[in-house]
C-alpha cells in the first residue's frame, strides 16, 4: 500500500503546505488521534519487586520465620534476614538498571518541528496529531511514520530499522518511516501512522514483554529447592510428632528442634551467595559502562558459544572514512588532488556523511578560495565548485560523470567488489557548461582525475574482540540489513573469514535447508528483522547458546528472541529495552570482559554450592535418623546457624569474588553432588552415631544434655571446616588464612563463656571434646579420601596448591 493512500484511507484529508489549523488540531485530540509514544524499559517496578520477593527460597523461610516467632524466640529466628537480603540485592540492582535505561531513553528523545497554522514550532513527540506535517532537516529523527510532502535533497538513514547503512534517497509522496533520521537535506512529511500504529511501535510490539533469562545455575538449585521443599513437610511432622510424643519435650522445644532440623536442610545462603556474585559482577561491570538489566545475564554471557554481531553499529561506526584516493589516467598530481577535495569540503555548509568523511581524511591540506560551488543534489548525484587558483572540478558518481565504456569505469569495478563507496573527481572546464548540460555522463568539458574510495569506518577495538572469542572457541557470525559484499569486505578485514551469504537467496524458516545453512555460512547480507529473528531461532534449534548484538529497531525481534541481547547504549529504546546487557560507551570490546565476569561468578558459586549443599545433605540425615530413632534433636537452630558462619557464609562470600577463569560448563547439579553427597552423607552419620553414643536422655540435667550437645556440634564443625579446605583448593596464602580464621573463631565462641552461654554452648567437659576431635579428624580423613577418588573418575588434576597463581 502506497503511503498517500494509507493516510486518505485512514482520515480522508491531505495536509497542505500551511498544516494543520488548531481547529483541526483539536478535533484530532478530542477523538484520541494523538501519538502516545511506545516507551517500555524492561520489566515494570511492580514485575521486579514480585519477582525478586515471591521466590521459593523466601517461601520456604517465611514459613519457618512464623513458626520459630511463634514461640517468642528472636535469636532463633535470624536465619529470616536472608529473607530481606535475598529480595532487595535483586531488587535495588535491577531498580538501578531500569533508572539508567530511562534517563537514557529521556536524553535520546528529540523534539519534532510540526508546522500548524504556517507557522513551525517545537513540540514533544506525545502532542502530534495525525496527519500533522512535520518539517525535517539534517539529524532530525524521525518519530513517526509518514510520506514525504516536499523534499529538497532528502536523504534518510534507515540503518535502525534495515541494517543498510547507505542513506536512501526520498522524493516526494515517498514513504518514512519511525526509527530513522535525516543525514543530508530538507522537507516535510505527513504523519499517516502515530503511536502504537507506527512502524517501530509494531517491531517493538512484536517482540512481546522483556523476557527472564535462562539461568542452569538458578534452574539447578530450583531443581534441588523442588527436592527439599518435598522433604521439609514429611520431616517437619516426624520431628515434631518425635520430640513430643515420644521424647516428652515441651512444645515449644519440640517446635525449635523442628526448625533447627529444617533451617540446614534449605540451602538459603546458596541463594544469597549467587545474588551477592551476580551483584558484584554487575557493580564491576557497570565501571566498564557495562548495564545489566537482570543479574542472570551474566551468567548467559558465560555460556554463549555463538555470537551474532550487527555490522553497522557494532563492528563499523555509523560514519564512513577516507580510505583512498588512486588517480586515473595520467593524472597523478596527489597533492593538487587533495587541496581540491579539501577545498569542495570547505565550501560545503552542510557536510553529510559523506563529505565529512572527506574533509577528515584531507585534513591539514590548505584549501583553496572557492568562487562558486553547485551543491549534491540527490537526482544529479553530483556537486561542483570554482576555485580561484585549481579551476573547477566536479564530484559525483562514476556512472553519472563518465559514458558506459569509458576506460575510467573499469578502475572502479575493484572497488566496489570488495563493497566500498566510490566517487570520481574530475576536472572540468567550466563549471556552468556542466550544470546546463542535460546528461552529465559523456560531458566532454570533465576529465576524470581520481577515485575517492569510501569506506565504512570500523571499530578499532573490533578485530581485537573477535580474536578474543576465536581464541576461546566462540564462533561469531555477522548478520547485516547491509549489502552482503559490503559486510563480506568488512568481516575480511578484521580477520573473519567463511561463507558470505545474500539473505534474499535463504529459503524459508520452516524449510529443513535453512537450518543447514544459516549454520554453515559465516556473513549474512541483507537480512530483514524477522529473517535475523529466524536465524537466531535456527542456531539455538541447532544446540547453540547465541548472544545476538545489535543497535537498531531491526534488530529487536532477534534481540529478544536470542539466549542473551546485548543492546548499544546509543541504540534505539526498542533494543535497549528488550536487550539484558546494554553498552553503554558502545564499544563492542567490552564484551569480552562481560564473558570472563560470567565465568568467574559462575566457576565461584559452583564451587561454594559445595559448601551449602553438603550442609543440605547432612541435615537430611540428621533430621531423618533423629525422627525415625525418636532421639532429641542435638541441636538449636541458633547452632545451625553458628555452624554456617565460618565454614559456610563468611568464606563462601570471600570465595565467589576470587577470580576464576574456568569455562563454563553443563551439568552444575552432578558435578556438585560429586563432593556434597558423600561429604554430607559422612558428616551426617558421624553427627547421628556420636550424638546416640553421648546423648544422656531427656531426664538428664541440662548441664549434660547442653554439653554433649556442644561436643556433637564440635564433630559437625571439624568436619565442615575440612570440606571449606577442600573446597577451597587449590590452596593460595589468603585460601589457607581463611581456613585458619574460621577455625581459630570457632575455638574463641568455645572458650570464651558469655559468648558460649549466649550460644547455649557449654565446652566444660575436655574429655569429652577430645573424643569428639578425634571421631571429627576420622570424618575428615574420609572426605578427603572421597575428594581424591571424585577428581580422579572426573580425569581433572587433583591440584592441592597454586602459590603464586
């Protein structure tokens, strides 16, 4: 459908050059025909806020919070801080992430020149009204959809909304459309589309709500919660039905030993340590003007295998440079070559892309006075100048300023193989004969000169960021709206080879080949936004994990659809808002480092998911052969957590920031269980078996029931603290000194009384901890024999010490 009749068809009127009257204005805002900008930056504050606090972990231990409050034990009830931690890490770094992307879209937003009643005025993009003419000039973006009314050398970047870099050409009754920009000229259009009806509006509707991240690290210890949430009701009755029925135990006591069985069973400080890694992640992140719009992405970065890189915008900047001049003919005065193009630049008021990029590359050449110049005009495709000293010269497209066959045309031909731009100088003998002449091509008054090749400027950081992810095995493809030999010419340069694919030759999605050769090729040409959508869909079908980069409107639908977006922070709001990773200098090399900050936190909480997995693991048994035997329950949940401070909590937070450089890898849960299960199922049983052998009964005094309470506890730690030097290897001065803390700390809650009272410990009979360090050191040993046979099955080096790593 052609623009001019989508507007007819949609208000019946055609806006004359004066616009529209404020009659008409209010008729149009009266009947809701006003355009309320599309404006979405990820998820809501209310979506944040619900999914940060209704987790299954703050369920868990919201439930248990009530039961302990219940029975007016406070100190008990400390394990439900994590509830507050867990909910606000999230919430403040997602919150923060959000701000940034408004202000951002806030700052981008221009103001539109809307011509009503004959006169021009600036308003807000949210107060045009259908069918409102919109007067545009060089870097006016455009808001709306529309068709050009007058067009004096309009030239229009469609790269957000195509991917094709060069500036299309609009004449009058052409169609325009939101997301794009004016780079050379001037007119008007008609607004014909506004609001969610405009062509951005529709891309970005299409692309649906901002969609969660897969996370395995998340999923895997939602995977082991669903196991533990099973676990904790049957459990929780048999502790409870235990301690009262069949140890006569007091109610209230009953109900803490049930907790105190329950509250280790759930790994809660996994949860936290992985939201305290992923904030760290994002907070060193955010120094390298890295955003992270929801902490999981980072850990998808991690895992990304394949990225799929943008060319304009992400491997080349959106302007061209000067990449040669080669002369023609005889002609090899280089330096009168030089002063002439910089001289036409001069002259030039209204630089475009193109002249700019010429200006740049003769810079520090003395130009010459010009007398008279005749500007670029998009139907000529050529302009001219009159120099006081060098003449009159000419610069247009070969094509245009010499005759098919002309010998000067075969010179060209190289060039554009390999995708550059070229314009031909040439002399002429006077600049008002070639004006008047009704055909420039064959004008015998030009003589061609030289070539003045143009080329996309790329990145300096590109060709380097690519041979990060060669060197660690991350293919890269490059998917452009661009001409394919153009994005062939700029993927070689930097080093990428492979096959150059044109997307108009790829058959359809649904067709089994298209599987094949989006895989097999290596650069895609002119690929429409949903064909990116496609090829995204058809690499994860192949068992990729795809990172897709992007900055324009194009780009949305493969943006969202990818397993990580990764957003230009002077893209359009549509990407950055879909997108869970915005760069905000734009430079396509710090991705690099978002990779390596995903694979430190995701190396480090799998390796403190040892440490609160084993924790999970030995209270199930505990809990299990407690209420199954009908024995008191060993301990109070204040010494559950007690045992958490120095073998769990404090060194896991200190190990998830180490640095850690491994890989990511499949199969978290397996490969945690390999130490946590057997380490888990030891400490258990040795806990259970010593505290059956020391337990005096209920009707003994309290002194004794507290201290073979206090020397079970004392088997518990020594061995959890060995499965913390387990852990913690391979061994460096800081690992070995936080071993030795946590040890040393727990000797001091031991010794010193009011402390150890406050704690309802009681270490007062010596030989009765001797006996519980040995059974302990015995416990030890069998983990670290189980620790050598797990990474010998594995085939990893078993590695005690890194000194100097």
């Amino acid at each position: 459908m052609e623009p001019a009749a989508t507007a007819v068809a949609t208000t019946g009127h055609t806006t004359g050059p004066e616009g529209l009257d404020s009659a008409t204005v209010r008729e149009r805002v009266e009947s809701g025909q006003v355009n309320h900008a599309v404006r979405r930056t990820g998820r809501s504050v209310a979506d944040i806020v619900r999914s940060n606090v209704f987790t299954r972990i703050n369920a868990i231990l919201g439930v248990l919070l009530v039961i302990v409050l219940s029975t007016g034990s406070i100190i008990n009830a400390a394990f439900g801080l994590l509830i507050v931690a867990n909910s606000a890490i999230g919430i403040i770094q997602e919150l923060r992430a959000k701000r940034t992307l408004d202000r951002l879209t806030i700052l981008g937003e221009s103001k539109p020149r809307v011509i009503r009643d004959g006169r021009a005025t600036e308003i807000v993009r949210d107060e045009i009204v259908l069918d409102d003419l919109i007067d545009i000039g060089p870097g006016d973006q455009i808001v709306v959809d529309g068709y050009v009314r007058s067009a004096d050398g309009l030239e229009v970047d469609e790269s957000m909304l195509t991917g094709e870099s060069d500036a299309v050409v609009k004449r009058d009754g052409d169609e325009i459309r939101s997301g794009s920009y004016v780079t050379a000229g001037s007119g008007t259009f008609q607004a014909t589309a506004i609001g969610e009806d405009s062509y951005q509006a529709r891309l970005i509707a299409e692309a649906g709500r901002f969609t969660l991240t897969d996370s395995q690290l998340l999923d895997g210890i939602n995977q082991i919660l669903r196991i533990i949430t099973w676990l904790l009701i049957p459990t929780g009755v048999l502790t409870v039905w235990t301690q009262l029925g069949r140890t006569g135990a007091p109610w209230k006591e009953a109900v803490l030993s049930m907790v105190a069985a329950l509250v280790p069973m759930v790994p809660e400080g996994l949860v936290l340590m992985t939201s305290i890694a992923f904030a760290v992640g994002v907070v060193r992140l955010g120094k390298r003007k890295a955003l992270i719009n929801e902490l999981p992405a980072i850990e998808g970065l991690a895992r990304v295998d394949l990225v799929c890189a943008d060319k304009t915008g992400t491997l080349t900047e959106n302007r061209m440079e000067l990449d040669e001049i080669a002369p023609v003919g005889d002609h090899d005065d280089a330096e009168l070559v030089r002063r002439v193009l910089a001289s036409i630049a001069a002259a030039d008021g209204h630089q475009n892309d193109t002249m700019q990029a010429i200006s740049d590359g003769v810079a520090g050449t003395e130009p010459d006075e010009v007398t008279s110049t005749v500007s670029f005009d998009s139907a000529r495709k050529w302009s001219g100048a009159s120099t006081a000293e060098l003449g009159d010269w000419v610069l247009g497209a070969p094509d245009v300023l010499v005759a098919d066959g002309d010998s000067a045309l075969t010179a060209v031909e190289p060039y554009i193989d390999r995708g550059l731009r070229v314009l031909m100088l040439c002399r002429a003998t006077a600049l008002g004969e070639v004006s008047a002449s009704p055909a420039a091509p064959g004008c015998a008054s030009l003589t061609p000169c030289a070539l003045v090749v143009l080329r996309q400027k790329i990145r300096e950081d590109a060709e380097e960021t690519l041979g990060y992810f060669a060197r660690e095995g991350v293919e890269v493809k490059v998917i452009s709206g661009d001409n394919a030999v153009s994005v062939g010419a700029v993927a070689a340069s930097l080093g990428l080879g492979g096959k150059v694919v044109d997307a108009r030759e790829l058959p359809a999605a649904d067709d089994p080949d298209f599987v094949r050769q989006v895989t097999e090729g290596t650069v895609f040409g002119r690929v429409t936004p949903e064909q990116k959508r496609d090829m995204v869909g058809a690499l994860q079908a192949a068992g990729h994990t795809v990172a897709m980069t992007g900055d324009g409107v194009n780009d949305v639908l493969a943006l969202k659809d990818a397993s990580i977006g990764v957003a230009m922070g002077s893209g359009s709001p549509a990407t950055r808002s879909v997108a869970q990773v915005v760069l905000l200098d734009n430079r396509f090399a710090t991705l690099p480092h978002v990779v390596a900050e995903g694979r430190r936190v995701i190396g480090n909480i799998e390796r403190v998911a040892n440490l609160f997995l084993t924790k999970t693991i030995y209270s199930v048994v505990l809990a299990l052969v407690v209420g199954l035997f009908g024995i008191t329950f060993p301990f109070q949940p204040i010494h559950v957590t007690m045992i958490g401070w120095f073998t769990i909590g404090i060194p896991a937070f200190i190990l998830s920031l180490a640095p850690n450089h491994e890989r990511a890898r499949p199969g978290f849960v397996p490969r945690v269980l390999r130490l946590a299960l057997p380490s888990g199922l030891l400490i258990g049983v040795f806990t259970v078996v010593f505290w059956i052998l020391v337990n005096p009964g209920t009707h003994a005094p309290d002194t004794a029931i507290r201290q073979a309470g206090t020397a079970t506890l004392t088997v518990t730690l020594v061995m959890a603290l060995w499965v913390l030097a387990v852990v913690a290897r391979p061994y460096q001065w800081w690992r070995i000194a936080l071993i030795v803390s946590g040890a040393v700390a727990y000797v001091v809650i031991f010794s010193v009384q009011p402390l150890a009272r406050l704690l309802f410990l009681d270490a007062s009979d010596p030989g009765l901890l001797v006996r519980a360090l040995i059974v302990g050191g015995i416990g030890a040993a069998l983990i670290e024999a189980s620790w050598w046979i797990g990474q010998k099955r594995s085939g990893r080096p078993a590695r005690v010490f890194a000194f100097g790593a």
